[in-house]
C-alpha cells in the first residue's frame, strides 16, 4: 500500500512571503519577515525542549515583540494583530493545488501536520482554498510538543493507527526532514529558493525545486 502523504504547511503549501508588504510598512524592512519567522520556529523549539508549551500563534506573537525590542520600534496593537491574522490568509504557493490534486488522482491519501492549532490551520487551509483537498489535518497542539519532536509525527501515525513507516512527509524545511526521518518516516523535501537540507542529517529520496515536481515523483515511487 502507498504511504499516507503527510504535507506540511507554513511555507510548504503556503506562501509566508505574502506578509513582506505588511513588514515592510512596520519595520521598514520586508525581509525582518525572514527574521521573525525564524525566531517563531526557534521559540517553538525552545517551548518543546525547556517549557513552558504554548501555542504557535502565541509564539508568533511573542516572536515579534521580540522583533521590536531588538529593531527600537514601538509595535501598536493592530499592527501586531494585523500581522498575526495575516498568517491565516496566506495563498497557496502556485502549484501546490496541482500537486496535491494530482496525488490525490493517483489515489494517494493526503493529510497535513501543523504546528498551527487545529482552529489556525483550518481557517488557512479553506482561505488558501485546499481544506477540500485534505482528508484530516493534525496539530502539534494534541501532544504539546512541536515539529521537529518525534512525539508529532507519531501522533500522526497513531491518529491514522499505522506505523510511522507508513507516512511520508513532504516539507519546504530542513529540520522537520531530520525529524520526520529520525521518527521512522519517509520524507521528500521541497527546495523552495533558499531552502537546503542540513548537510549532518539523514537525507530523503526525494527532492525537488517545487511542491508538484515533488508531487510527481512521490507518485512514481509510492505507487509502482
């Protein structure tokens, strides 16, 4: 049986990069998007590793007070809520709806996992208009512990009551490869531009510049 196709989103399906325009006009400098992003993926790790848990959103948030403090901007209230509601209404990366349609034409199941709340994730997924296109989505919320913690991957894998081995995931982000395969799952890594695998760990057998050349070799490999 092919795997269980396992699609991040932030940045795999959904394009983060929509949010410079609002960066710029805040900071003055749309690439500072870059900066707090980085930190928000930092922080969730430091949430999972030290404590205390607290979910993404709340990260993000934290994340760009950081931001702030570090650039001596005063961040108003609807700036940073601005920002924050932004990340809900992210558009899909242009390919992606053909890549995932494509798979699903091959018969391969599709679901995502998240380090967005469940509420956070579905408000993505129907604005960036693929929730149709998703047979469950899962959160980082339900074990309290984010990607790339091994705990995530296999909440996945309990929720669907099959091995982890039978889940391939498919993410734009190096770290969540390493632990998608530390956890016993199969990868494929997006190299969006930018985007590179960590040289120190366990590498996918696929790769691919976008998410549907990605897609079309997963049906090659999953369903011969």
């Amino acid at each position: 049986m092919p795997r269980v196709i396992v699609c991040d989103v932030n940045e795999t399906l959904l394009d983060i990069g929509a949010l410079e325009p609002q960066f710029q006009q805040v900071f003055g400098d749309g690439r500072a998007l870059q900066d707090w992003f980085a930190n928000v993926l930092l922080y969730s790790e430091v949430a999972t590793l030290a404590g205390p848990y607290s979910d993404f959103a709340s990260i993000g948030g934290a994340a760009l007070d950081m931001l702030a403090g570090a650039r001596r901007i005063t961040l108003s209230s609807g700036d940073r809520s601005s920002i924050l509601q932004g990340m809900l209404t992210l558009p899909a990366h242009p390919e992606v709806r053909d890549g995932l349609q494509t798979m699903r034409d091959a018969g391969l199941r599709l679901v995502t996992l998240t380090n967005s709340a469940p509420a956070a994730v579905q408000q993505q997924l129907t604005n960036a208009g693929l929730s149709a296109l998703f047979e469950r989505s899962f959160s980082v919320d339900t074990v309290r512990r984010f990607k790339p913690a091994a705990e995530a991957y296999q909440s996945v894998a309990n929720g669907l009551g099959l091995p982890a081995d039978r889940l391939r995931l498919v993410a734009a982000h190096a770290w969540d490869i390493v632990g998608a395969l530390r956890a016993g799952c199969a990868a494929a890594f997006v190299a969006r531009p930018g985007k590179v695998l960590y040289p120190l760990g366990p590498k996918p057998d696929i790769t691919g510049p976008d998410f549907l050349s990605v897609a079309r070799q997963i049906i090659r490999v999953e369903t011969q």
